[in-house]
C-alpha cells in the first residue's frame, strides 16, 4: 500500500517519465519549452532594467560600474539560455534551470550587499530592512512560468538559505536592535524576531500558492495531453468528424462496452503469397500503403471504422461506436463502402499497368449481426474492437471469395438488407468452417 501511496505521489508531482504516457509528455514537454521561453523574456527585461538603472541613476561612477558588472554577468547566463532555447535543447535547457534560478538570486543578493558595502557605514541593518529584499522572491514567483515543483522547491530553498544567512550575519556583527516598532521603521535598529518570522513566512506563503497553482496546471496539461493522444488514436480508425465527436465526449461507452448490431468488412488480396515472391520488400510496403489508404479514406467517407489491419486484410466496422442511424443503414453503408473499394481498386490497377507492375485482386466478404463493441487492453494501452460470432463469420465469408471465384461475398443476413439496384445472386447455403449451422451466401455485382 505504500508503494502505491509513494507511486501515486511521485505521479502526480513529478510526472515520472516512465509512468506517463507519450502523449501527456509530450504535451508537458511541449509546455516547458513555451514557459522557458516566457522565462527567457522575462530575464532580458531584468539585463535591460540593470543597464539602463545603472545609466540614468544619478549616483557616482563606482555605482555605476557595478549596476554593469552585475549587468554583464547576468546578461551572459541568459546568452546561454538563450542560445539553448534556439537550439531547441530541452535537456539542455532543464538542467541549466537551475544555474540559472541560482544566478537570478544572485544578482538580487549581490545588489543588495554591494550597496550596504558602500552606503550603510557598517550598520547590516541597512541590507536587512532594504525594500531590494522583496526580489529574492521574485525567482520563486519566476518558477511557475515552468511549473516544475523541482525548481520550486529548488528556489525556496536558495531563498530561505539567503534570508538566513542575513540573519546569522546580523546577530554575528551585533547590528542594533530594540523593541520599539517606532525605531523599526523610522530608525536604524531592527526587531530580529519579528524580522525573521516575517521572511520565513513569506516565502513559504508564497511558494505554497505557486506550489497550487503549478499542480493545477500540471493537472490541466494532463488532461490536454490525454486527449490530444485519446484524439490521435481515435483518427487512425475513425473519421475525422466521429474522431472529433467521441473526443468530445466522456469515452466511458468506449471504455466499458456494449452489445451493438453492426456490420463486419473484411478485404484481403488474393494470392498475396505469391505476389510477395515476385516483389520485392519495398514495393510490396509501398503497393500496400497505397492499398490501405484508398480502403481507409473509402471506409470513413460511407460512415465506417477501420477495426484493424491484419496482414495484408483490412476489417471494417459499420455501425460502431456510432450507428448511421439504423441497423438497415449500417448494413448498406458497408455494401457501398465495399463497391466503392472495388471501384477505387479499378483506377488504382489502371495506374499499376501503366507503370508495367501487376493488377492487385481482392476478396470481401461481410456479415452482419450483435456484437460486443468496447476497448480492450490495459490502461496503457486500449483498443477499441469488436469481437463475437459475427466478426469471424466474415472473416470466413472473405475466404470464400477465393473458393466461389468472387470478388465480393455477402451473409444472407447482409442481402436481405440491400436495396433492389444492389443485384446479388445467391450461390447456396454454405458449412462455413467453425460454425454449426449453415447460411446462404450471395454474391455481390458491381454491375446494375
């Protein structure tokens, strides 16, 4: 139980690249680099405020010389930062976060000591009660536009080791104290208690909001990113617009499952065995690409879900996750989706003859009835099918084409369904291998 408190933890704050999907690192990646480059902004507005308050202070030549010392040292961290934010080196530019956090406090703190050198007549009170404090918070506000607890962490802890380090130093030079509040604010003593009860408080305050803040947007980045992957996924087997539309919606259909009437497609090539023979590899993975692109766009134009690709066989789904409106109408979207394949293979073989290569043939074969609709697999990895009786009765009806010398096969079930211009010629009842009870089969022409 621990361990899974700890891992819960660790998921939840540090985003633990092993336990994240692709997807929401990608999009927490893609986050960062945008937030680096507002932090990069951001730096060069302090490097410019450095120069020109050094130019236009009016104070001696020393102070001046300072400001762009302080300046030029600052401004060369963020060269770096700058040079790896054009690089796109998002590794790179993670680890140097860090330096740069530490340079950031830096330049505050060394401000602040350079002018209680010159200007406080050795009273360290002049640092402590200096306005130019309230910056060394300003690298934690800084942590946000990252949204990295790491870095958060990282820079409340150089803040407090800051603020304390003043504090030991105070008590160690004896600075004056009282416990008038008059003298506090007016005069040149300090109240140390209340000084350091003040700017403890403060930075924890603060990096207690950032710390909210973060994981709330971290919480939000998430969710972006497991719908941009959920959508990614969903666009590979749907059309664009019913990708769109289950996105949209709580998936929790998809998740659990239903009982749907639907019709199952399956195309496969005819003597694929011996067509790989005489091709070689990268033609084969080309005629194939092809192949399955005019199948895919045909699919989704009449409505359909491409299942999967098995081999070189495509199954099809009509009527899951979403129905046309009726079982009827699945039922012939998938008959018109299939002749339109058939159609698209004409022109596609057209070319093929042109440049010399060999026709490709194939079968299709589709059954129709319930099945069980829903995404199967582990959290890391869902897929959305369908399985039953139906779904390896077409897949054997396909089969057939090659037995009756059909291009396109059709249960008794699917036939029933087709309009009076869809001309289909019964071949018989058929034993189809793996079921008990025969069933008629037709034959589908393109022809009408």
């Amino acid at each position: 139980m621990r361990q899974n408190l700890f891992r819960r933890f660790s998921n939840l704050f540090l985003q633990d690249p092993a336990t994240t999907s692709p997807a929401v690192a990608e999009a927490f990646a893609r986050e960062e680099m945008r937030g680096a480059r507002a932090l990069l902004y951001c730096r060069i507005g302090v490097v410019l405020l450095l120069i020109i308050g050094g130019l236009s202070a009016p104070s001696r030549w020393q102070d001046k010389l300072a400001n762009m010392v302080f300046a030029g040292a600052y401004a060369a961290v963020v060269g770096v930062q700058f040079y790896l934010h054009r690089c796109n080196n998002l590794r790179a530019l993670h680890r140097f976060s860090y330096f740069s956090l530490l340079a950031d406090h830096a330049v505050f703190t060394f401000q602040i000591l350079f002018y209680y050198q010159n200007e406080s007549n050795g009273n360290f009170n002049f640092a402590m009660k200096s306005p130019y404090l309230v910056l060394l918070l300003v690298p934690t506000l800084m942590t946000l536009l990252q949204f990295r607890f790491s870095l958060l962490v990282y820079s409340l802890a150089t803040s407090l080791a800051i603020l304390l380090g003043f504090f030991g130093f105070a008590l160690l030079s004896r600075v004056p104290q009282s416990p008038s509040w008059n003298q506090y604010f007016l005069g040149e003593t300090i109240i140390l208690p209340a000084w350091l009860g003040l700017w403890l408080l403060l930075p924890l305050f603060v990096a207690t909001l950032i710390a909210y803040s973060i994981l709330r947007t971290r919480r939000m980045v998430a969710e972006i990113g497991q719908a941009e992957g959920q959508k990614r996924q969903l666009v590979r087997y749907f059309s664009p617009a019913v990708a769109e539309e289950i996105a949209a919606a709580s998936g929790e259909n998809l998740i659990r499952g239903e009982r749907r009437n639907v019709a199952v497609l399956f195309a496969g090539i005819r003597s694929f065995t011996s067509l790989s023979e005489n091709l070689p590899p990268d033609e084969i993975a080309n005629m194939l690409s092809a192949l399955r692109q005019l199948q895919t766009s045909t699919v989704f134009r009449f409505h359909g879900t491409v299942d999967k690709f098995i081999g070189n066989a495509l199954m099809a789904v009509f009527g899951a996750p979403k129905s046309s409106g009726s079982f009827a109408q699945d039922i012939q979207n998938s008959v018109s989706c299939a002749l339109a394949i058939l159609e698209g293979l004409g022109a596609f073989n057209a070319e093929r003859q042109t440049a010399g290569k060999q026709s490709i043939r194939i079968g299709i074969g589709i059954h129709a009835g319930e099945v069980f609709a829903g995404a199967l697999g582990g959290d890391d990895q869902l897929e959305y099918t369908v399985i039953g009786d139906v779904v390896n009765t077409a897949s054997r009806i396909e089969h057939l084409c090659k037995k009756a010398q059909a291009e396109f096969l059709v249960s008794e079930t699917v036939a029933r369904e087709l309009p009076e211009h869809i001309v289909t010629e019964r071949l018989g009842v058929v034993k189809i291998r793996g079921r008990e009870q025969s069933m008629g089969i037709y034959r589908v022409n393109r022809s009408h």
